[in-house]
C-alpha cells in the first residue's frame, strides 16, 4: 500500500511483511550483522505518515500495533537462537529507517526492544545488548534525547535490576557502558538529585550465636592447643578439605601470609565472637549515614569502628598475589575475560564460622576502609566550616542537612581519616591502592560540588573562528626561531676596545673620568636647581625632591671634607655652601684667623700659639690653589719671605 494514510493494523501489517520481505531478499544473513541498508528503502515511500496532528497521532499507533504483533507472534514460536529470528531484527531495522523518515514513533523500536528484554532470559538479553551495541551509531540520533531517552534508560534499569552483580559483573558493565555512550556526561539522569540513600540494601547477620557453638569452639580450640597444635587465629586460610582430589597450584596465584603485628591502639581490640556483631552494626551507617545524627549511635559507631581496626591491625593478613598481567606478562584475551569475570562477590557473607577467614582477608579490609572513607568525607562536609564554604553556592533544599557536626567529632573523623590512609599505604601495593582511591574520592567532591549547584552545564561552547585564528596564531609565533639581539639588554657597551682612535686595548678604561668623584660644583649646581624646583612642587613630589636635595648636600660635604674641612664652620647645617665653592674662602679665612692672633692678648699667645697659626697658614694656602708645578712653586716662596717675620713675632712674644 502507497497511500497517504493507514486505513487499518492489517493492511500496516501487510505493508510491513512486505517490508521485511524485502529486508529478506537483501540480507542474505541470520545473524544480526550486517544491519539492513537505508539505501534499499529510500526510494520507498514506506508509511507515509499523516499531515495533520490527530490524523498522525493515529496512524502512530495502527502501525505501534502492527509491529507488536509480528514481534510477538516472532517470539512466541522461535528462540532467540534459531536462524528464524533474525525476523525481529530485520523489523527493528525497518521500524528504524521509517522512524527517520517520520513515518513512525522514533521511540517505537525502543519500545518493542523494551517488551523483548522483557520476554527473554538472561542469556537472551545478552543477544538483544549485541543487536543494540551493533546499532547505536544509527538509534543514537539527534533527537535521540527528546523521544528516546527515557524508554532507554527505563528498559536498562529494569535489566541491572534483573543482573547479579557477582555472576553477571561483565554483563552489568556493558549496560553502563551502553548508556555512558548513549547519555552525554553531564546528563541529570544519572543523578541522585534528592540525596537519597539507599536503605534498602539491609544486612542481615546472626545477632545472638549459640550456645553450645561456642562452646564447643572453645573446648576444640582448648584442646589443640594443650596438644601442641597451632589454633585457628594463627592459620585461618590453611584449614582445606583433603578428601577430594588435589588440585595443582596455580602459577599466578600465591597466598601469601604475613604474620601478625601488635595492635597499638591501646587494647580497643577485642575477641572476634564479640566483635561479629559490632562490626556488621556498621553497615547500617554505611547505608544511611543519617544515623549517625544520633550522639548515642555516634558514640556507638565510633567505638565499633576503632575495635574494627584495631582487629585488622592484629589479625594475620591474607592476600592473594598478582596475576601475569600486572607484572607486564601478555596474556590472551580470553584469559583477560576470565580474570574480570571471576572478581569477588560484592555481597558479603555474614556467617560466624566465615568471620574470622574474612577478617584476614586483605581485600576484605580494604572494602570496608573504602566504605569508612567515603562516609568520614560526607561527615566532614557537615562541620561549619565546611557549610560556610559552601553557603553561596545554593544547594537545593533536599540536600541541606541541620545536623552540624562538633569540634570534637570533626578532630576524630580527621584522625581516624589519618589512620586508615597510613593503614591502606602498607602491604603489597599499598600506596598504589590508595592513591587510586583518593584520586577516585578527590574526583567524587567534585561531582557532589556539581550536584550541590543544581547540576549546571558542563558542555563547552566551540571556538569561534577568531578566537581558532589568533590561538594559531600565538601559537606559530610562540614556535618561531627567535632572531638574537646584537646587544643584549642591559649589557655595556664595548665599542671603545674597537675603536682604532681611541685609547689602545684596556687603557681607555683606565681614564680619570671614569673613577674619579666628580667636582663639587657639578653637585652645588644640582642643588640650586632642586631647590628653585622646591618653590613649586608639593606633596609627594615635594618630598621626593627634599630627599634628593639631601643627598646631594651629603655628597658635596664629602667631596669638602677632603681639601675644605676648615670651612665647616660657616655652613649652617648643609644650608649654606656658597664658602666652599668660593675661590678666595680659604685664603681670606686664613687672614681672618692671622689677625684673630694678633689681636689677642700677650698671655693668650705662645709658641703653641704661633705654631698653629703658621699650621693653618700653610693648610689654608695650600687648600685655596690648585694642585699644579708653578703653583707650588710661587707657595713655596710666600712661606721662605714670611719665615722670618714669623721667627721675629714668635721671639717677641716670648720676651
């Protein structure tokens, strides 16, 4: 039929034998590879869908209800083995290509997958997965997350329900995997958006042993050990059934037993009969940690779990070696398959007579440490500080908790964190485990932080072109061979011991300019000019200016100090320095000084007296002249002509 509407569900299930007819002739194969080719039906106008809303809601379900019944009558007589089945397949094929074409529901093959799942066994379930994982490329479209989403996350759920997670792990992964696939990271599905936990997951151990079990536990164990025999604590993984036939060792495996270490917790530890209940106590706070809001179940819990280690500390330890394949041995693909299909069986066995074995089990140890870590995190998210960290960014309300957790129980969570880190870093590959499971607990904050602000978007734009073009741009300069300066930053300049004029080799470096202290009128001059700028600055940059001007005067008076020391005297606290820049100052300072001495009385002067006016004569002559030949040479003759008057004033004075 080619017409544009459906009139009835049996002409739309003849349309589709015809279709899967076709599908026949095309696919010679029984197997679901390979799948049927778009380009066989495309120029089939197949069912054609209706133009208006009612008209195509309608026709929807006549052809929803075709499907379903050559699907059913399918299952109801072939096994999902038998070559004949590939029928059902070449449906979903067709129900597919006519999805795409709107000429169906697009969740129409979800669902009929959806009833399949749900009419075959396990092992039939693996044979839908493979037909699914074959075809996701073409069922995950764009409009996979408008109409399909949900049918596909319902119909996974209710399978994981149906799987055991110790004899079906592989098959459990690969519905996750499935879905990781089909479902974008940030995806709210997934999420537990109201935090809850889940209490369901109840463990049930025997709350009051026997009597006459003990008893005769103990009487046994009396016993061996008045023979000479070694106990239980001492050997619990060598006790084995002999009667049956010897099994050979394998290569890979080894058991290795360590021997037991003290207990340092100050005698916490105690025996294994009591301590059964107390440590099965905890899993009802590893499943509901509200619990814990409790002071007397907190109390509880915190004495529970320090007997608990305190018991792993002091029990041998048993552990099983590793494999081929971590030791970096090739092993085949098939092995590989085993070796992950035989993990330990998640759900623990809670018999007495099992206790003791599972509390020397390293592995065992290390699932439980893992529970306590992941619940002293959720406790220290509840202290203020935390809570005040947190506050701005808005958590729902569902997951805001009024239980704030104190000074004190925050110091013990962090120190009994401490001990189980140091705890997990010890035996075999101990520090590998645990930076594995605090890399994996570090990761799960951030996604609790993500679940905390209501779960925003975590897709990323796409670069613009711009943004692409100047990236590769920076990014091509940052790659190209960088051309060398010819002189570095900073660095001086040599030229001058190439210069041919100038002073040989070295020798220019050894010019007085280059060493010498500059004059003192170069620093006078500097001086003036601050302070003329001094009359117009202020604020800061009157300070700035002061400072500078103070460190000028500084440097003047050092250069004095050296040939004008006399002159100190008439400068006013670096104020005035216009003596000793003047040419004539020490030479008329002299004078002034001579004739201070005469005018004196006859008691005040003496030989001392005489001695030093002619001392400082001839410092004040010979500070006043520049230091040339010819001025020396003129000095010289002004002391031989006033020697003798100087003799006559002293012989006077003296009389």
């Amino acid at each position: 039929m080619t017409g544009p509407e459906v009139a009835s569900v049996e002409a739309a299930t003849v349309r589709l034998e015809d279709l899967l007819g076709r599908a026949r002739r095309v696919k010679q194969s029984n197997s679901i590879e390979p799948p049927l080719p778009v380009s066989e039906f495309a120029s089939d106008d197949g069912l054609l869908a209706a133009t208006e809303p009612d008209s195509r809601h309608a026709h929807n379900a006549v052809v929803e209800t075709a499907a379903r019944n050559l699907q059913y009558n399918v299952v109801a007589h072939t096994n999902i083995e038998d070559p004949a089945f590939v029928k059902v397949w070449n449906l979903l094929d067709i129900l597919q290509i006519l999805g795409d074409r709107d000429q169906c529901d697009p969740a129409l093959v979800f669902w009929l997958v959806e009833d399949l799942l749900d009419s075959q066994s396990i092992d039939g379930c693996r044979k839908v997965f493979d037909y699914l994982e074959s075809r996701r490329e073409r069922l995950v479209t764009k409009d996979f997350q408008r109409n399909k989403h949900l049918v596909v996350l319902r119909s996974c759920n209710d399978l994981l329900r149906r799987l055991s997670r110790a004899e079906d792990a592989v098959f459990c992964g690969r519905v996750f995997v499935f879905l990781f696939q089909c479902f974008p990271l940030g995806d709210r599905s997934s999420v537990n958006l109201r935090g809850e936990f889940h209490t369901e997951n109840v463990t049930t151990f025997e709350e009051t042993p026997p009597a006459e079990s003990v008893d005769q536990v103990d009487v046994e164990s009396t016993g061996q050990k008045e023979n000479g025999q070694q106990g239980d604590d001492e050997q619990p993984a060598q006790d084995a059934d002999t009667s049956g036939p010897v099994k050979p060792p394998d290569e890979s495996v080894k058991i290795t037993v360590s021997q037991p270490t003290a207990s340092d917790d100050g005698g916490k530890s105690m025996d294994t009969d009591k301590l059964y209940p107390v440590f099965w106590t905890l899993q009802e706070a590893f499943s509901d940690p509200r619990r814990l809001f409790s002071a007397n179940y907190f109390a509880k819990f915190k004495a529970g779990l320090e007997a608990t280690i305190a018991k792993f500390k002091e029990v041998p330890k048993v552990l099983q070696a590793q494999s081929d394949s971590a030791r970096g041995v090739k092993r085949s693909a098939e092995d590989r398959h085993d070796e992950f299909a035989s993990t330990y069986n998640p759900k623990y066995l809670t018999s007495r007579d099992l206790f003791k074995l599972e509390l020397s089990d390293l592995a065992f140890q290390r699932h439980i440490l893992v529970q306590t870590l992941i619940l002293i995190d959720f406790l220290l998210s509840l202290t203020e500080k935390s809570k005040k960290r947190l506050a701005h960014l808005n958590p729902q309300r569902v997951l805001q908790y009024n239980y704030v957790l104190s000074e004190q129980d925050a110091e013990w969570a962090l120190g009994m964190k401490a001990t189980i880190a140091n705890y997990l870093q010890e035996g075999p590959d101990g520090k590998f485990y645990y930076r594995m499971v605090d890399t994996v607990l570090s990761r799960d904050k951030n996604w609790v932080r993500w679940k905390l602000e209501n779960c925003p978007p975590i897709t990323q734009e796409p670069a613009s072109s711009n943004e692409f073009l100047q990236a590769a741009d920076s990014a091509q300069s940052a790659c190209a061979n960088k051309r060398m300066r010819p002189t570095a930053m900073g660095a001086l300049d040599l030229k001058f011991l190439s210069d041919p004029d100038a002073v040989h080799g070295l020798e220019g470096l050894k010019a007085r300019e280059r060493y010498a202290p500059p004059p003192m009128e170069t620093f006078t001059r500097e001086i003036e000019n601050l302070e003329l700028d001094l009359d117009f600055a202020e604020g800061a940059e009157r300070e700035a200016l002061l400072e500078k001007k103070n460190a000028k005067t500084w440097a003047t008076l050092r250069v004095a100090a050296k040939t004008k020391l006399s002159l100190f005297d008439k400068v006013e606290d670096g104020k005035n320095l216009s003596p000793l820049v003047e040419p004539n100052a020490v030479v008329e300072a002299t004078r002034e000084d001579m004739a201070s001495v005469t005018d004196a009385p006859e008691g005040g002067r003496g030989e001392s007296g005489g001695a030093d006016m002619e001392s400082g004569a001839k410092e004040a002559r010979a500070g006043s002249s520049p230091g040339t030949a010819e001025s020396r040479r003129q000095r010289a003759e002004q002391d031989e002509e006033e020697e003798p008057a100087q003799a006559a004033a002293a012989s006077a004075a003296a009389a």
